[in-house]
C-alpha cells in the first residue's frame, strides 16, 4: 500500500511538473509573439529636403509606434538618383538626422544604403570621388536592393 502513494505522488509530481513546464513553454511563445519585428524599406529618388525630411519622418514614426507595442522594426532606406543626395557627406541636408536616428534606432534597426551606379555616374558627371555619410553603406543598385528587399517580405513605402 505505501508504494501505491509513493507511487501515486510521483506521478502526480510529474503530471505538475509536466503543466509548469508547457505553461512556461506558451509564456515564452507569447513573449516572442509580442516581440515580432517588422520589415520595412523606402526609397529616395529626389533630390528635395522636403521628401529627405519625410522618409525620415516616416522612420521615426515607425520607430516610435512599434517600440510601444513592445515590437522592433528594421528599416532600410534606399537613396539612389538625385536622393543620393541624401546620403552624401558633402551635399546632404538632413546629415544630422541621418546620425542622430541611427544612433537612436536600438533595439530597432535603420540601414541607409547608397546606389553605387547612381554614386559613379556622379563621379564622372563632377570629376571627383563622391563621400557618403559614415551612417551609409553602399550597395551595386539601389533599385535592385529594393526588389531585393520586397522579394524577401519587406513592406515598400514610397514617400
């Protein structure tokens, strides 16, 4: 008889660890669910501050909205034609803005990526290298790593 209640508050020892443990497992899964990180690329193709200062508008809007639903958004900013102005160390007139939401992104992320076509054609136009700012990277086309981008489930916004 007392190995029956032995045996009896194991296995209901174990059915309780069982329940903890799988209420543990669907915390951790609701935990991840609200942590969801978000997808999105825009693009700059003109050169106008008024647009620059939208995109970036945008960014730290999106920034702000998901940081409050306890979610993360990457968010790559594509400048290629005349809205690489946007990203050239010399020329830019939101080079300020560039820095200070890149550094604010955490635990989000901002990307700025630099056509490199778009970045030749001007060094031949005007005879000199071209800076980007030290906030960008430079990609082989804008336009393909924006179709790159929606080819792997990035939301497009066009300002």
């Amino acid at each position: 008889m007392k190995r029956s209640k032995y045996a009896v508050v194991a296995v209901a020892a174990l059915a309780l660890g069982l329940m903890v443990a799988t209420l543990g497992h669907a915390d951790d899964k609701m935990k991840k669910a609200s942590g969801k990180v978000h997808h999105i690329a825009m693009h700059v193709d003109q050169n106008d501050k008024a647009v620059m200062n939208l995109v970036l508008n945008n960014v730290e809007n999106l920034m702000d909205a998901y940081q409050e639903k306890g979610e993360t958004v990457e968010i790559e900013v594509v400048a290629y034609g005349p809205g690489l102005i946007m990203l050239r160390d010399d020329k830019s007139p939101v080079k300020g803005r560039l820095a200070s939401l890149k550094k604010r992104a955490f635990p989000s992320k901002v990307t700025y990526s630099a056509c490199h076509n778009t970045m030749m054609k001007m060094e031949k136009k005007e005879g000199h290298a071209i800076p980007i700012v030290s906030e960008a990277r430079i990609v082989p086309g804008g336009v393909v790593r924006l179709t790159e981008l929606q080819e792997q489930g990035w939301a497009y916004i066009k300002p």
